[in-house]
C-alpha cells in the first residue's frame, strides 16, 4: 500500500494551556493559552490546568446533627468544628465534645498561637465571650474582667492576644497583657481606636494588618510601650474579614475593586497595595456576601474563595481558586479558574503531621475533607475547559481544520469530550459533534501497578492525535469532563489546519 503524506501547507498553530481564566479581554487581545470557561479546573503550579479533586467527608458522623457547621479548623491532629452551640473534635472517626457555647454563633474565627509550650487555640464568634482549648480535656471560657463580649476577630502579634470587633466597640482594638490570655487590664494590655468598623486582624510579618470596612491599618512594635498604628489605605477597605489569608508571602483579601495584596517591599516598612484579580473582575462583580469563606493549600500556592448562596443548592455554589504561578516567559502572576460544586459554610487548611488537611464546614452537619476522592462527595465533577475563539493571527482567512493534537497528562483512564466549535459557536454555522477523549492509565512504576491493568514501559504525556471537520475563522477547543475518573491535566495543543478564502 503506497504510503499517503500531507500537504506541505498544513498550517500547525500550537497552544500552551497557561493564563487561567479571562473574562476582560476581546478576541485580539486575548491570551491564546488562556481561558474563556475554565469550571472545576485549577491552573496548576506543575503546568497546564489540572481537573480538580473530589471531596468527602472527614467524618461519617455529624458533628451536631443538621445543624449547619459555622466554623472549622485543623488542629490537634483532627477537625475542630462549631456547629450550633457545640464545640467538638474529631481525627476522622466519631466527634468528641469539647465545649458548648452559650448561645449560638454568627461566624466562628480561630487563632493558634503557644505562650506556654502547650499549642492552644481561641476563637470567637460574634455572639459569646471568646474559648480556648489546649486539644486536652475540655475548653476554657476566657471571661475575666474586661474580656470582650461578642468579638469577631482575633490574632495572636507579640506574645499578645489581640480582638476586634466587638458589638459595643466596633473600632476599636482590645489586646491582652503579654504571654497571657486570660488578663485583659493588667500591664501591658490596652486597646486602640481606629476610624473605622474593623472586620479582621491578621499578623503579617512584623505588623498587625488591621482590615477595616473602609480603610486599612498597620500596628508596628514590640509592646504596649511602643505600638503604634498608622494607616495603609485610606480609600480602600476588607469587604468580609472571612476572605483574609496568607499565601505567598503577601496577604490576599476581598475588597470592594477586587482581590487585593498587601506586600512588603525592600524598603522597610513600605507596603504597596494590588489588585490582582482584574482578569476576572465579571466574577468578582457577581460574589454574594450571604457566606464568604476561603482558605488556602500551600503545596499549590492556591487560594481559595467560596461564596454560595444560603439558598442555593449544592451543584450550583459558586468560588474562585487563584494560583501563584509562573507562565512559560518566567513571570510569577495570578492565575484564576472557577469552583462549582462545593458549598462550605466555613473552611481551613493546616498541617496534620506532613499531610496539608483542606476541610470544610458543609451546610448539612457534616466535615468535608477537599482534595479528596474524584467526585464532590459521590457526586461528578463537572469540568470544563473552553480556549478563546482563536484567530490564528489573521481572522481574515477561513481555516479548514484537519487535526487537532491534544497534549495532556492523566492520572488514570479517561472519559472525556474534546469539541471543536468555529464562528463563536454561531448557530448558523455546522458545528461537529463531540469526539471522545479515552485513553489507559499512565505508565506505573513498578512495583507499584497492579499486574494486566497498568501500562508499563510507556513514555512521556499522551498526545492523542484526533481528525476533526469544518473550518472557521475562529476556531474554539473546548474539553469537558463530567466522569468519575481520576483527574486530567491539560497541557496544550496543536492546531493542523490549512488555510482557506479570505471573506
């Protein structure tokens, strides 16, 4: 059989998966690696957009029956969880009672912090006076005289506790005496104004960053001596102080322009304020603040925010994962994809052992550990990759597709669909149907697969080579995954077309 090559005046058009999702940018301008729809896939520190994992529960038990779970945190090798009035702990089997609030809380926040050699953690809640517990035994209330009543903030800075936000002194900022926190009038304790409602403390660096509704703060010092707060931002406030985390070396937060930073630079005591989520401003626009909560996972340099509706279901709670990650010229940037599928009423992430725990409070009473199994708790992950409407440099010119080759990697079988779209996916014009994307496992590693099932001798990441039809001036890839596989990682791919009429 006499051997069939290709025209010469194929045209490849390759596509590196790199920039996250863009909502502000018009064909153009766009970045050709970028994403217009990128659901339930995470821009990934290693490259490309990797599917996300799935979640379970952390426990098969409630924590206080339905009650929905306000607060969590990660502690004491196991879960601290707050739902309703109780306060309970658990390492992954049953809960363990370990306080109960006197009247049931607005919005738990937790501290950690050692002034004794014993790891200790306090919360408040808006509603009661604040509680430690030292992962022995039974909570402490801390009610001695002077303690705040109902604060919303807490932050251990210099060997102090530090409160803010209570109902009877909203602006100000009440702190302990040093290495206690049980003394709130002796020497060394005190309290600050600001001319603001102040919504969340954060320790950064040798500062205390004060979030106010309005404005930000910065308290820098050693003690009460000297502790002296100036501000940071006259103009620009925290719109919900359940978004402040720290991730990178900056500290990220919700305002009213978008996610911000502040950032030390190498000028002592200068910090610059950033908006780092222009791209996908069309999102921030639409965050509800019925329940904000975020969290972090520090091996991915990934922020998290979720804001589902109280009301909504559970398929459809909404969030936002932004990575810290070099594209392929080398710059660190923010990268961005969307969360569907996950309602926390409360989040963390810490250390258990060297295993980094993501968790979540849910609405139904139960602990849910994130980066768990391949679907949301039993239910598929609905993932979605969908490239800009690409022009191939000249939008002029019709392109007469002839193959697509899909560079991505795989972490197990795979059942996915690849659909090629042309014209903006207009209607009028014949759209193919979808093609399947399937393919085995990597290749194991010997000893580790499992004999007749895994590949073995395989190398590099699958390029499957698919001929596909039509012609377009634009052309869109898009890539969804609705299985219960393990997770995909799309790397990139490469456009063979050969060009047509110009119109």
């Amino acid at each position: 059989m006499p051997q069939v090559t290709e025209p010469e005046y194929i045209s490849p058009y390759v596509v590196t998966t790199s920039g996250g999702l863009v909502l502000d940018r018009d064909v153009y301008t766009m970045p050709v690696g970028a994403s217009t729809i990128l659901q339930n896939f995470e821009p990934s520190v290693k490259g490309g957009y990797r599917r996300l994992d799935g979640t379970a529960k952390y426990s098969s038990t409630q924590v206080n029956g339905s009650a929905k779970v306000t607060g969590v945190s990660v502690f004491a090798s196991g879960v601290l969880a707050i739902a309703g009035t109780a306060v309970k702990h658990s390492t992954g089997s049953s809960w363990s009672a370990v306080y109960t609030q006197a009247t049931t809380p607005v919005r738990p926040r937790f501290e950690k912090y050692n002034f004794s050699g014993t790891d200790t953690i306090v919360w408040v809640d808006g509603a009661n006076v604040p509680a430690k517990w030292t992962g022995s035994s039974t909570g402490t209330l801390l009610n001695a005289t002077g303690a705040p009543a109902n604060a919303t903030s807490v932050a251990a800075f210099k060997n102090h506790l530090f409160y803010a936000g209570a109902s009877a002194a909203k602006q100000q900022v009440q702190y302990t005496v040093p290495f206690s926190d049980t003394d709130y009038t002796g020497s060394g304790s005190g309290n600050v104004k600001v001319d603001t409602e102040v919504v969340a403390l954060k320790s950064f660096r040798e500062d205390l960053i004060i979030f106010g509704k309005d404005r930000i703060y910065k308290m820098s010092g050693s003690s009460s001596s000297d502790f002296a707060v100036v501000p940071i931002s006259r103009n620009v406030g925290c719109s919900d102080g359940n978004s402040v985390q720290e991730i990178g070396g900056d500290v990220i937060f919700l305002a009213p322009d978008g996610l911000r930073t502040i950032a030390g630079t190498a000028r002592i005591g200068d910090v610059e304020l950033g908006t780092v989520s222009k791209q996908i401003q069309e999102r921030i626009n639409s965050i509800g603040f019925d329940n904000i909560s975020s969290t972090i996972i520090r091996s991915k340099s990934q922020y998290r925010l979720f804001f589902p509706a109280t009301g909504g279901t559970e398929p459809s709670a909404k969030g936002v994962i932004g990575v810290i990650k070099s594209n392929p010229q080398g710059q660190i940037g923010w990268e961005y994809s969307d969360i569907k599928g996950i309602k926390p009423a409360s989040c963390d992430s810490d250390f258990i052992g060297t295993t980094e725990t993501i968790v979540h409070g849910g609405y139904d009473g139960y602990v849910y550990q994130q980066d768990s199994g391949t679907t949301f708790s039993g239910t598929n992950i609905d993932a979605i990759y969908r490239s800009p409407d690409l022009t191939m440099g000249d939008a002029g010119i019709r392109k007469n597709m002839q193959r697509i080759n899909l560079n991505f990697d795989t972490e197990g079988s795979v059942n996915a669909s690849l659909f090629v779209k042309y014209d903006f996916e207009d209607t009028s014009v014949p759209q193919p149907a979808a093609y399947s994307l399937t393919t085995q496992s990597s290749a194991a590693v010997y000893g580790t697969g499992t004999y007749g099932t895994s590949a073995y001798g395989a190398r590099g990441i699958p390029i499957v080579r698919q001929s596909v039809e039509g012609s377009g001036f634009t052309v869109v890839i898009r890539v969804e995954d609705s299985s219960a596989n393990p997770p995909i990682t799309l790397k990139g791919f490469e456009l063979e077309f050969t060009p047509g009429a110009r119109m």
